[in-house]
C-alpha cells in the first residue's frame, strides 16, 4: 500500500516538473545571451590591452633606433660609456621586436575567438591556449625584467657603487618590476582570463542541462 501511494507521489511530481520545467527556455536563452555577452566584454577589454601594448612597442622602437644610431654626447661621458649606452638600447631594440612579433601573434589569436560563431568547447580551447600563451609570458617577462636590470645596473655604474648602495638599488629595482608585473598580468589580464573562464563554465553547464 505504502509502495503504491510512493509510485503516485512521484508520478504527480514528475507531472508537475514536466508542466513546470525549473528553468523556462526564456530564462534560458536569457542567461545564455548574458553570459555571451559579459564574455565579449572581457574578450574586448583584453583586445584593448593587446593593442595597447603593440602600439607601445612600436613607439619604443621608433624612439630607440634612432637614438642607438646616434648617441648624443650628453648621454655619455667617454667612449665606454657611450658602448654601453649602445649595448642598452640595442637590448631595448631586440626586445621590442621580439615583444611586437608575440604580441602580434597572441592578439590575433585573441581575435580569432568568436563567441558567437563558435561553440563553448572551442571558445573554452581557445581560451586555454591564450591563458598558457599568457602564463608563459609571464615566465618570459620575469627573465627579461632580471637581464635588463643586470645591463641597467652595468651601465650605470652601479657595479662599482659600495655594496650596501647595490643592495638598495637592486632591492628597489626588484620590488618595483615585481609590482609592475603582479598589477599588469594578476590584476588585469588574468583577471580577465578568469572571469571569461567562469562564464565558460557557467555557459556549459547551462547548454548542457
């Protein structure tokens, strides 16, 4: 008796759940076109710092190659001096062409995602691609930013300043290229790898139930 009055209850329930679905495919597509829409938002904000970052670049190498080519004197206060000012911007120079070329590469991926021409498998393969191509840049800064300072602190002379002035200088000049890199990758770009990421997550769950 107790069995068939159980088979009853969950007959009515599943009636109801049928005629009253949790969520209504308004609220659905609802959901579905806000989360694509947050996701075009943070996919535009990081097209942004791509771009800004290529144009930078570019005006770093404008300004360097000339003034590699041609030292002026007040730079410099002997031939060794000037050599090394030399080797500095040709550094420079290098690596902002090698910056240029990465970044290139890595904003045209960036705007090869399509949220809406392209599934949430591939906008979530693709955003994994972008997030390890942006961890491993940030391997890349973190040894461009100890070579640099290793000229830097050649060049000016600080090898020959005492030992507690090249303590200071080196723990100032760590401390600052630590923040400059935590603000711009932890506090910009990946926070907005991360919130594309859950919107991703949300988005599957939702295509899928």
């Amino acid at each position: 008796m107790e069995l068939n009055e159980l088979k009853k209850s969950w007959n009515v329930l599943d009636n109801q759940t049928d005629q009253h679905p949790l969520v209504s495919e308004e609220e659905m597509k609802r959901l579905i076109a806000a989360g694509k829409t947050d996701t075009r938002q943070k996919l535009g904000h990081l097209n942004l710092w791509q771009r800004t970052s290529l144009y930078v670049g570019i005006v770093m190498l404008c300004l360097i190659i000339p003034i590699c080519l041609w030292t002026p004197d007040w730079m410099a206060d002997g031939e060794n001096s000037r050599q090394r000012i030399i080797c500095l911007l040709a550094f420079l120079a290098i690596s902002a062409i090698a910056g240029l070329i990465w970044d290139w590469k890595t904003y045209r991926w960036l705007q090869s995602i399509q949220v809406d021409r392209m599934s949430v498998v591939e906008v979530s393969r693709r955003m994994i691609t972008f997030r390890r191509c942006m961890r491993n840049e940030v391997i890349g800064a973190c040894f461009w930013v100890v070579i640099f300072n290793a000229i830097n602190f050649w060049v000016m002379g600080y090898h020959q300043a005492p030992p507690a002035t090249q303590v200071l200088v080196i723990a100032l000049l760590a401390a600052a290229d630590i923040l400059i890199i935590y603000i711009l990758y932890k506090k910009v770009m990946f926070k907005y790898i991360n919130d594309i990421r859950k919107n991703i997550e949300e988005l599957k769950d939702i295509c899928t139930e």
